[in-house]
C-alpha cells in the first residue's frame, strides 16, 4: 500500500453540484430519444444552478 500526501498550498475552494432535471415530452422524438439540440439549454440550466446554490452572483461574473 502506498501513502499518498496532498500537499494544501493550493487554497482554490472546491465546489460541487449535482443539477437533476426530467425531460420533458417536447424535447423528444417518437422514439423517446432527445435531440442533441437541447443539451445547450441544459448545460446553462445547470451553469446557473451550480453559481446559485454555491453563492456566487451571476452579475458579478459579467463585471470581471
């Protein structure tokens, strides 16, 4: 067994966001497959959610 050391000069605080979202009949083909198309729009979904739930302020990141 080997001893791993994680050495903390790095002081990056560390963030973590679990976004869970249901698709919805319109996103769909008849075969029940999404459409590559609207992955975009969930990425963002999931963007906002993760600077919202670790508190950080959209407008704040415009201004940098």
């Amino acid at each position: 067994m080997r001893e791993i050391i994680i050495d903390d000069q790095d002081s990056r605080e560390s963030f973590e966001n679990v976004y869970v979202r249901r698709a919805h009949y319109y996103e769909t083909d008849q075969m029940g497959i999404i459409h590559h198309s609207n992955y975009i729009r969930w990425f963002e979904e999931a963007r906002t959610d993760f600077l919202r739930n670790n508190g950080i302020v959209y407008s704040d990141l415009e201004q940098s």
